[in-house]
C-alpha cells in the first residue's frame, strides 16, 4: 500500500523470543535493527526510531496505519497486486523529499502538539 511505501527496504525485523526478560536480547535486538528507522518484532510489536520525537512518531504512526491496511487487504482473500520495484523505489523517494527536504513532518508534528495543547499541557511534565 502506498503509506508502507515510506518505509520500502528500510524495515528491520526480529524473531519472537518470548516474554523480553532476558537482558540479553538487547544485543541481539540492535544487531537486528542496523541502520533502519523501524522494526517488526515478529509476533510481538513494532518499534520506531527517529533523529527527533516528530520523526520517530511519525514513523511509529505510519508503520502502524502500513501494518493495518496490510491485515485488512490480506483479509479480504483476494491476490494482492505488489507495487513493482522501480515505483517502489520512486514513491519512497517521494516520501523523502516530502518529509525530509519539503518540511512536511515539521507541518504535520506541529499539527500533532496543537491537537495536544487542545487536551491540556500537563504532558509538558
């Protein structure tokens, strides 16, 4: 879908070990994540990075509004038609330049705090 498209080849997943007791796994949890922004842990949950709060939340947001409409397609029993690599790789560009050089996660991060404010600031702590 065009919203997991932001995040083509640049998803980082790591296998169910069980309940996250042992210390460990951490190692083993940023040896999977390398240099990618998110990570699925597989039967468990999603993680996000970001160079800031606005680019890890976005990144959470998004990854988990991919993983929504992949459940619902999946769903519907029907053959799924994948995007084609070079258009892949073009939209994901796009995202780029949208977030990163066009300033449009600042926009949408400021929009994010101004539907906070509207609840209160005693997040601010």
């Amino acid at each position: 879908n065009q919203i997991s498209l932001q995040f083509h080849n640049r998803v980082a997943y790591h296998d169910f070990e069980g309940i996250a007791l042992d210390l460990e796994e951490r190692d083993r949890i940023v040896a999977d994540f390398g240099d990618q922004p998110v990570m699925i842990l597989r039967n468990h949950g999603l993680i996000a990075t970001g160079r800031s709060a606005a680019e890890m939340f976005s990144n959470m947001f998004y990854l988990e509004r991919a993983c929504e409409i992949q459940v619902a397609a999946t769903s519907t029993g029907l053959p799924l038609r994948p995007v084609a690599e070079d258009i892949a790789a073009r939209v994901h560009g796009q995202y780029v330049q949208m977030n990163e050089e066009d300033g449009d996660l600042a926009l949408e991060w400021d929009a994010h705090l101004r539907s906070i404010e509207g609840l209160g600031t005693d997040y601010r702590g």
